[in-house]
C-alpha cells in the first residue's frame, strides 16, 4: 500500500478550513473569553487538518 503525498493544493485546503472554521468560532462565541476563543479556534484548525488528511487517506484504505 504506497501511502499518497500532500501536494500544495491539500496544504491550501487545511489552511483555508482552518481560518474559515476559526473566523466562524470567533464570530458565534461572544460569551468566552480570549481564552476559550483561542482554545476552540485551536480545536477547530486541528479538526480542519485531520478532515483533509482523512479525505486524502480514505481512499487508499477502502481499496
């Protein structure tokens, strides 16, 4: 099983996902401090990170 490269396109994603996600977190959380903000901003561009790299690997694990 030969497992597929990130080319700039996927780094592109993650990156757009991750300030879409973290701007859309920062507008809904008004109530939280900078703390939390930053914290939930954090999980979400995590998140953003494993969604990309999940659709890149999934299908070299269903084949």
């Amino acid at each position: 099983m030969m497992l597929p490269h990130l080319t700039n396109a996927d780094i592109v994603t993650m990156i757009a996902l991750a300030l879409l996600g973290t701007l859309i977190v920062a507008l809904r959380s008004q109530h939280l401090t900078i703390f939390g903000v930053c914290v939930r901003a954090l999980l979400v561009d995590i998140g953003a990170v494993l969604i990309v790299l999940a659709a890149l690997f999934l299908p070299e694990l269903v084949l």
